[in-house]
C-alpha cells in the first residue's frame, strides 16, 4: 500500500478517534442492583458517594414512580461517569417523566454517547434524521454509527446505509481537505454496503431499504427479482410495508395463479448487489 495511502488512512484514524474519546477516561462500569431489600445499604452507600449505588439508588426510585428522586440519584452517577445513568436520565426526559425547558435530555444523551454508549448513538442518529443539522454535527452522528456498526449493531448499521445515501446538510460540499467530511460525504456504494451487512441479519427496514434500491437503481442496476426477495424477506420479519406490497388479494385469480407459477420458476435468493460488496474491498 502507498505511504501517502497509509498517512492518510492513519490521519483520519486520529481524527475520528477525537470524536470517540470525549470523556472516556472518566467512564464507570456497574451492575444494577435491583434487590429492593437492599436499598437501605445501597443508600447509604450512595449518600457517602458510591458511584454505582447511586445508579442502582437512582432505578429503585424509578421503579416506585419517584422520579425527581431519581432524576437527582441518576445525575450523580452519570456526573462521576456511570454511562448508564446519563442514558436512563434523558430517558427520563424524552418520556416526559420530567419537565425539560432546557434540552436536558440532550445534554444527557450526548454524554452517554460521548462515552460509548450504542443505544444513546442511536438515539441522536434518529434525532438527526428527524431534524437534520449542520454537517459537523452529521459527521459527529456518522462517526458514533460507524463505530456501533462495526462492533455489529444492526440498527447502526442501517442509520449509517441511510445516512450514507441521505444528505440534507449540505455534506457534498465539504472541503476536500476535511477528512472526516469527505469519508462521510454521500457515497451510494457505502450506503449499499451499510444497508446489505443490516438486511442479512434480518433488519427489516434495511431490507425495504434494498428492495427499493434494487426497484429504482440507487446504486445498483434494477433487479425486480431482488427487489421482490428482499421484500418477502422483509414481510417475514414483520415490515407491514412489505406485506401491502407484496398482497394481491384486489388481484383476479387468474393473475394470482400466474404470478404464483412464475414466482415458482425464480431460481434465485436474495443477495446484496455487488456495488455494496466492493464498497471496502480495497
């Protein structure tokens, strides 16, 4: 491989590694404690400052619908670094559990994102998605993705396939010295690629994702024959979408049995095309 190649590919690893590393050094693992018969040693550990029973003290008044209560046990586990707690406590927002005038609840999920934690990652992605923001913050939401989808979460990887294939921020016009602006730039190949790894482990919504792409030839030649595949794949694994698609009960019999007998001829399985297989070949 070229030393310029490698230089470049070791450049846009240290710069994406800044976007990962956001107060990881301060991050607290703990196992939650649900005994309920125990919450009176868990509190006084938690008043003298334990981390971790602060956590599982902040879920048992959760559990009995005390939520300032556990609004301000979760905020000082998450302040000392307990990913979890910052998690559950902009749940305890987005749920309206809580008032929140001022975006607690995003303060709080992008902490547990900043610290590694998937479900917050995903979380922030569908915020974007919903209500699209400037390019660094698409790239900072691309970046969390891609590392969820390479540690093989199937939801990551199919927000990151959208994401690739979706642009309302104006990405495609990012200078072409912003390295991790250009590696998150529109790339059809790459939202094949992202698409294809969520739809052979069963998302559904990945596999309308291709079916669409093989129907309207994003990315790919059309193929109806995949496209009507991954539909039936997407069907059995519930995607009500795929199920009106693919009735033909306003249809005549006749048409039905002709549908059905050519549909018996089709010797194929569904299969990612072969643009979204060579996306990271080199």
């Amino acid at each position: 491989m070229p030393a310029r190649l490698i230089a470049r590919r070791s450049l846009f690893a240290c710069l994406l590694a800044l976007f990962a590393s956001t107060c990881q050094a301060a991050v607290v693992e703990c196992s939650l404690n649900t005994d309920r018969s125990q919450f009176g040693s868990q509190l006084e550990l938690a008043i003298d400052g334990d981390a971790c029973a602060q956590f599982s003290v902040g879920f048992l008044f959760y559990t009995q619908q005390e939520y300032e209560q556990s609004r301000l046990w979760y905020a000082s586990a998450a302040e000392q670094g307990v990913t979890r707690a910052a998690f559950e406590l902009a749940l305890l927002y987005r749920d309206q559990l809580l008032d929140d005038p001022g975006a607690e609840r995003v303060r709080w999920m992008n902490m547990a994102a900043e610290q590694g934690l998937v479900h917050a990652q995903i979380e922030l992605a569908i915020d974007y998605m919903e209500n699209p923001g400037d390019s660094a913050e698409r790239v900072r939401v691309m970046s969390w993705l891609e590392q969820a989808a390479q540690q093989g979460d199937v939801k990551a990887m199919y927000l990151l396939g959208w994401l690739y294939g979706n642009d309302a921020s104006g990405v495609q016009d990012m200078a072409s010295d912003d390295e991790l602006g250009m590696h998150f730039s529109l790339a059809d190949d790459k939202a094949l690629y992202w698409t294809c790894q969520a739809a052979e482990r069963d998302d559904a919504d990945a596999q309308m994702s291709l079916s669409d792409a093989y129907s309207y030839g994003r990315g790919t030649r059309v193929n109806q024959v995949q496209r009507r595949l991954w539909l039936e794949r997407a069907a059995s694994n519930g995607s009500e979408e795929a199920r009106q698609w693919l009735d033909t009960s306003d249809m005549a019999w006749y048409s039905r049995l002709e549908r059905w007998v050519k549909w018996q001829l089709v010797d194929e399985t569904a299969r990612c095309p072969d643009e979204a297989m060579a996306a990271f070949s080199e």
